[in-house]
C-alpha cells in the first residue's frame, strides 16, 4: 500500500489507524464504560463527603474517557456553599438561601476572566484569608486562594498552575480549586446561537443549565495577574466530548497523541507551546463548523488532517479562539515572535510530509507499518474481534476498584449518601453504572460499620451506666455485622475479610476463621482476578457470559484498604497512624493474602495453637518468597512489617527483628520507618 495522501490510499489505511487508535485508546464500549465508572464515582463521591462543604468532578483528559499515560487526573474542587453570580440583582436569591454571593467583575479583564468581589465579608475563612481590598471593595485573590487551598486541603500538595498536586495511593492527583457559578456567563451567550447542528439543542440545554466555574489562575497579560480568575467550561467540554462520534473522539485522541510523541517529543516543559487543550479546542471548531460531513474509520485520517491545518493556520496567525469566548486568544501569552516563527517552521515540515508524519508516533507506528507491509482487502470493525469478554472485563473492574468513593465522614454522610444511591438505582442506569453502584454499596457499608465501632468505643469510655453501655454495644454490634455481611455480599472475594476483621476484634474466633476458609477457596480459584490479572482462556470458561455482578462476587480480588479514620484491629493501629502521615495515601493498603495469613494466625491462636503455627509458616513463606504474584512491589513495606508482628506475637523475637529490619529496605510506598523503628526498640527493651 502506498502511502501517500491520495484519497484511493488514504481510506484504506484509514481504517487500519483506525482499528489500532481502538487497541490504544479503547473501543467505543471501553470508553463509554470508563465514563459511567467516573460519572457514578462524582455523584456518590459528593455525597460521602457531605460535611467537607466541597463538591468535586473529575475532569481532563481521565474524566474524558482517556488512559494514557499521560491523561491526568484532574479533580476539581469548589466551596458548595458560594456560587458566582454576573449580576447583583441575584444575590438576594442566594441570601435567602444561606449561599454566600460572589460578584464577577470583568469591566478590567481580558476576555476569559474576571475579578470576584465579595459583596459582603461574610464567607469561608479560607476565602476571606484570600482577599484583598481594591477601589474599597474586598476582592478574592486567585494566587492567594491557591497558596491557602494547599495549605489547607493537602499540606504535602505543591501548587501547578491554578491546580495543587499531590499523590493519593501512588497516583498524582492536580486538584483544581475553582469556585461554582451556576449561570451560563454573559461573554459565551454568543456560544450558544453558533450551536446549529453540533451539539444538539438537548446537549446545549444541560451544558448551559450547569453555568460554569472560575479557576484560580490570572491573565499574564492582565492588569490584576495574581487576582484574577479564569471562566473554566470543564464540565461543558466534558458533555461536548461525550457527544463525540467514536471517530471524533479517535481523531481528538489521535491529535494528542501526535502531540506528545511528535510536535512536544523531547521538549522540556517550559518548552511546549501547544497543549492538550488546543488539540481538543481544534476539533470542537472543526466538528462545530462542519468541515468535515462523514466522521467514520474511512475518513479518519482526513479528519486527522483538517484539525492539524486548522492547528497550523491558528500558528502561522498567532491565534487561538477559545470554543466558547473567540476573543479570548489562547496563544496570546505564549505563542508570539520568535517562538511562534520556530514553532510554525517545525509544524509546516510535518505540513509537507503530509500523512506520513503519523510514521513519527511511535504508539501508531506499529499499525501503520503493518498496513503497508501486510495489506488486507478486508478490516472487520467489529468491536468483539478487538477486545474479548474477559479483557473488558479486567479493565472494568480495575476502572470500579480504583474509583471507589473515599469514606463517609460520618453517620449524616452515610446516610445522605445512602438515599443518593437509592434514588439513583430507580433511574435508569448502564449494566457498568449498576455493577459500580453496588461496589460503592458495599464500600460505605463496610467504612461506616467500622465507623460505628470506633463511636461505641467512645460511648464507653464516657458512660457509666452498665446496662445502657452493654445495650448500646449490642446494637451496634448487630448493626455492624449486618452491614459487612451486606457489604460482603456486594463486593468482591476479598471484601469477606472486612467481616472476618470484625469477627476477630469482637472476640468471635469460629465464625471468623469460617469467613476465612470461605475467602481462602475463593482465592484459590484457578479464574481468579487478582491485581487485574487473570487467565483469559480459564476465566472465559468458568464466568463468561454471567452478570457482572456474579463476576464480582466470584472471580475478583483486590487489594485491602484499611482507612486512617477507622481501627479495624489493635495489632495494626501503629502502622495505619504511620500509613496515614504518609504522603502516598490516605491509610494502609494490604495485599489480600497476607491480611488472610495474618487473621488465620491471631484467630488460631486463641482457639488452635498448632494451626495457628502452620498459618504464620504460610506467612513467613509467602513473604519470602513471593515473586510478585501474590504481593505487589509496592506493598512489600506492610508485608515484612505484619510478618514481623505475627513473629512478635509468638515469642520469636529474632525472626521478628529481621522482619522490621527488612521493611523499611522496600520501597517506601507507606512510609513505615517509624512504626518499625518503635517495633525494634520494643524488642531490643
């Protein structure tokens, strides 16, 4: 097949581009999978989370549907008690409805952003610590907001741009500190009649009827740099990118790919000129203005090739238009002079190469390659011949476990968050939104009953009557094991072993080595899903074709989470507080066999000592032993450091020495220097 731009041999390899950007991107499926997984974690995450008095979305290129590895994860964070208004007149409204007003005052802006002036100095104290005094008004000052944000929120955080970075559980977060604005802003109104055929007229209504937000970052041209607050459309583009045809979106995913590998490959971030959003804003322009009349695999390339022009004109004139505010010229403060010459010389030498630049990326590489050399007359779209049952299956189920939502505060947040989900399961959902909804069950379920255990610890300590103390106990008791046994239910094999912790720390050894056995032959399974691995071909056999419900139930295992806010047993409350300081995560993360090897041993011991024995050899053995298998890299710190614990507990103080030693020598993935440092000192006594 030659590969030149002539539309004879364009349209061929178009559907070969388009078939491996489906390998690298995801199918239509995946990605439509990925975004009811996030949109059911943005409901139930806002809700569990009541109390904070913030509502959060996740947004960028993950909430898009993209898992690049360079699609980051972007949070954003707003108050949930002041909204932005772009009229006084509307204050009065929030008064009475206990919000607090925030004044947008643009007459000194560029366009795309605003100063915001409290009417009134009454709000949160963060926002009033970030104020500033301007022609006798009180101002919020974006610069000042985010340094208070990171302060607050997440003191290990470090400021990017208008966002604080931090890392939870090994993954980095940008954490976007806006505020909210519930109506459509005066400067976008125009937006709005340009939307003949793309969106469509119901898109345009819910994009307009959610307003917009206001991200902590200034103009670098404006007169107020440090004040001002940019109009974020994050949750508009959002809807705008889930309106996409799945050839749109290859083509949006294709621009950014071509971007990271080719325009910014070996660029230094201070470097790069053209960015993500520029790519997006393309396409938005190209599909909006229909330039482009059939989006389908044959004509992929082609679209590819007018949004790069489109790309390249804006370059060459040094303009940018925003999708929503034309006049804000997002190449503005970057792009201009010398940079812009350097930048469109390099753009128009890939211009020249015409689609043959793609041979430069080296992620498509590979299929472009194949298409020359191995031509076929025939590409089957269909997406079942890209991706088995089994593969969805792994990536759906690893999207669910690393979205599930962090814990309720407290009893009002369960709660809340418990008639959310019911009101929700009422409405109509996808097969993947009910599966996350039941895993998210499962996990308010466990976290508030161990919440609960944590309240009648309390209760005792500060009531002296016996019988109403001993009555109390007994129901919370009761409530507890109900929520585990239903959380156990709803969740995946390894879930059991939250019950079993209970069963342990309420003294019930029989019925907690029972939930043990029962977990042990779960794990056992030759299909199990263990660290989003499985064999394909076994798992097929044994659930394929079944619920995804059922395959949860029986053929997934995960990792354990056990909150800093909570104790679930005595014996590893040193290394949760430690866990919890640590700027990894936010508690402490086991691998499912060592906390099974673990419980069997502290409930043998009470009831069976030479069982008791033969689990702590099946620890010892699994510690040393394991290649990687049973206990992933990062999780062998808490691995030595409960081998060690279970060895204290027996009287081998030297194999328990060794043990705390060799913790702190792994990745320090919790940061368990000092628990193993005040474990040593406790032997050496």
């Amino acid at each position: 097949m030659d590969f030149s731009n002539s539309e004879k041999n364009i349209r061929p390899l178009s559907e070969y581009v388009y078939e491996g950007l489906c390998k690298i991107l995801g199918t239509q499926h995946q990605v439509a999978m990925r975004r009811d997984v996030v949109d059911i974690w943005n409901i139930v995450q806002n809700q569990s989370r009541t109390n904070t008095n913030e509502d959060r979305l996740c947004s960028g290129s993950y909430g898009e549907g993209f898992r690049l590895q360079s699609s980051d994860r972007d949070i954003m964070i707003w108050p949930n008690h002041h909204r932005v208004i772009w009229d006084l007149s509307k204050a009065q409204h929030y008064f009475t409805n206990g919000y607090v007003p925030i004044l947008a005052d643009s007459s000194e802006s560029t366009p795309g952003f605003t100063l915001l002036w409290l009417p009134i100095p009454i709000a949160h104290e963060m926002v009033l610590s970030s104020c500033f005094t301007l022609n006798e008004r009180l101002y919020i000052s974006s610069s000042m907001y985010i340094l208070n944000a990171c302060s607050v929120v997440n003191p290990t955080s470090t400021i990017h741009g208008p966002c604080s970075r931090s890392v939870f559980q090994g993954f980095e977060f940008d954490n976007a500190h806006c505020f909210a604005c519930d109506f459509w802003p005066p400067s976008a109104f125009l937006w709005i009649d340009r939307c003949h055929s793309w969106p469509k007229s119901h898109v345009v209504r819910g994009i307009v009827r959610n307003g917009c937000h206001l991200v902590a970052i200034g103009h670098k041209l404006g007169t107020y740099e440090n004040d001002e607050w940019r109009i974020s459309f994050s949750f508009a583009e959002q809807k705008l990118v889930y309106s996409m045809n799945h050839c749109q979106f290859l083509t949006y995913g294709l621009l950014k790919l071509f971007l990271n590998e080719v325009i910014n490959y070996e660029q230094t971030e201070e470097s790069k000129l053209l960015c993500s959003y520029h790519m997006k804003t393309a396409v938005f322009w190209v599909i909006q203005q229909n330039k482009i009349p059939h989006w389908c695999p044959q004509n992929l390339l082609e679209c590819f090739w007018v949004c790069f022009k489109l790309i390249l004109s804006w370059v060459y004139e040094g303009m940018c238009p925003n999708f929503f505010i034309p006049e804000n010229n997002m190449f503005l403060t970057k792009i201009h002079g010398e940079a812009q010459t350097l930048l469109f010389l390099s753009l128009y030498e890939l211009y020249q190469n015409g689609v043959s630049c793609l041979l430069k990326c080296s992620s498509l590489r590979p299929y472009i390659l194949n298409a020359l050399y191995n031509p076929r007359s025939f590409i089957c779209l269909d997406e079942k011949t890209r991706i088995s049952e089994a593969e969805f299956d792994v990536e759906l189920f690893e999207e669910i476990i690393f979205n599930e939502p962090l814990p309720p505060q407290d009893l009002s947040c369960f709660m809340i968050t418990m008639r959310q989900i019911n009101q929700l399961t009422n409405s109509p959902l996808t097969k993947y939104q009910v599966v996350m909804l039941q895993k998210c069950t499962g996990v308010m379920l466990q976290h508030t009953a161990f919440l609960l255990h944590n309240m009648h610890k309390k209760f005792k300590l500060y009531n002296d009557n016996k019988d109403e103390k001993n009555k109390v106990i007994y129901i919370f008791d009761r409530i507890s094991c109900h929520m585990l046994k239903l959380a156990a239910k709803f969740g995946c094999i390894t879930d059991k072993l939250y019950l079993a912790m209970n069963y342990y720390r309420t003294c019930r050894y029989r019925e907690a080595l029972s939930v043990i056995e029962r977990t042990k032959v779960g794990l056992k399974q030759p299909h199990l899903m263990y660290l989003f691995n499985t064999d394909i071909q076994i798992y097929s056999e044994a659930v394929g074709g079944t619920s995804l419900s059922t395959k949860l139930g029986q053929a997934v295992a995960s990792i354990i989470l056990l909150n800093k806010d909570r104790v679930y047993i005595n014996e590893l409350v040193s290394e949760q507080h430690c866990a919890s300081q640590a700027k990894e995560g936010d508690g402490l993360l086991i691998p499912p066999f060592i906390l099974l090897y673990m419980l069997e041993f502290l409930c043998f011991r009470r009831v069976e000592i030479l069982s008791a024995q033969l689990a702590l050899s099946n620890l010892q053995i699994l510690v040393h032993c394991d290649q990687g298998i049973h206990i992933p890299p990062e999780l062998r710190d808490i691995s030595w450091q409960i081998l060690g614990i279970c060895q204290q507990i027996t009287g081998d103080l030297q194999a328990a020495l060794y043990s705390y030693q060799q913790s702190p020598r792994q990745y320090p993935f919790h940061k368990l220097h000092n628990a193993s440092k005040e474990r040593i000192q406790n032997i050496m006594i």
